[in-house]
C-alpha cells in the first residue's frame, strides 16, 4: 500500500493535489478573463468601427439627396424627373465607378446647360466614360462637352461623339481636359 501524507491521514484530504487543484482553477480563471477581455475589447472596436462607417454612410446619403435636390432647386430640373435621375446617377457611378457626388455635380452643370431627363442623364453617361478613360476630373469634361454641346446647338444623343472628339483632340493636341474647356469658349 502507498504510503499517504500526514495530513491525509489527519484531514482526510490530501493537501498537495487540493492547492494543485486551486491554482490550475486560478490560471484558468485568468486565462478566461484575459480572453473575455480581449473580446470584449475587439468587440467594441468592431462595433465603434460599424458606427463610424455608418455615420459616414448615412451623411453621404444626406450629401447626395441634398445635391439631388439642387437640381430642381437650382439648375432647372422638373421634380417629376428627380426619381429617374438618381436611379441614373447611381446606374452611372456603378458602370464607371464614379463617385454619387461627382455624378450630382456633373449633372447639375448639365441640367444647368438645358439637358434635363433622359437627355441630362445621356450626357453625364458619355462625360463620365470620357473621363474613365482620360483619367481626367469629371466636372472638366462635363464642362467641355456640355461647352461643345451648347455651342453647337447639339442634342443630347450627340454627347457620346463629343466626348470622343474631345478625348482624341486631347491625346493629339498634348494638353488636359482642363485646359481644352478653358480654350473651348474662345473657340
């Protein structure tokens, strides 16, 4: 038979593996706090991470709609046209990968040279292509094709091949957009 300590003997317990015990149950204890801290830590990043994306997300939308609402305001859109023109936009930005606010502002110059609806939104589609692929500022393109456009009485359906010129000019003619809409109206 083993032979057992004292205190076993005495206590009926045996006081070695009773303090293992206690401090295994005390690291873990620590352990676990450790990890429920950390997770708690990352939870409340996380969420304060959503909140701030939220916020940013939630003015964004607030930003456009009140850029959408200048265009009745301001440039002379008919607010029946309103629906149809941020359904537009938003069909541009994903195609071009052109921000909502740009495209609003594009649009609102547009709307401003007398191309509303359907037609405002033609324009926009061929300006915001035209800078996708010049890697030029949309609102420098759409001041130069809407400059062209007016300039020469044309319609709408007529931007597509304005913007093309425009783009060949400016690859030929060694200069930006910037610069052929400052030259445009002295044209």
């Amino acid at each position: 038979m083993a032979s057992k300590s004292l205190t076993f003997l005495l206590f009926g317990e045996d006081v070695s593996a009773s303090r293992a015990f206690k401090k295994l149950g005390a690291e873990a204890e620590a352990t676990s706090g450790t990890i429920k801290g950390a997770f708690s830590k990352s939870t409340m990043l996380g969420v304060g991470a959503f909140t701030v994306g939220l916020g940013a997300a939630v003015k964004s939308a607030a930003d456009f709609q009140t850029q959408m609402t200048r265009l009745v305001t301001a440039a002379g859109e008919a607010k029946s046209n309103l629906a149809a023109d941020e359904k537009g936009v938003l069909k541009i930005s994903e195609a071009t990968g052109t921000s909502t606010a740009q495209l609003a502002k594009g649009l609102y110059v547009i709307n401003s040279a007398g191309y509303h609806g359907a037609d405002g939104l033609k324009v926009l589609a061929a300006s915001a292509e035209g800078a996708k692929i010049e890697g030029a500022d949309l609102g420098e393109v759409t001041n130069a094709v809407t400059s062209q456009l007016v300039d020469y009485h044309l319609k709408a359906g007529d931007a597509g091949k304005v913007t093309s010129e425009l783009v060949t000019a400016v690859g030929h003619g060694k200069t930006t957009f910037q610069q052929m809409a400052e030259a445009l109206p002295n044209v």
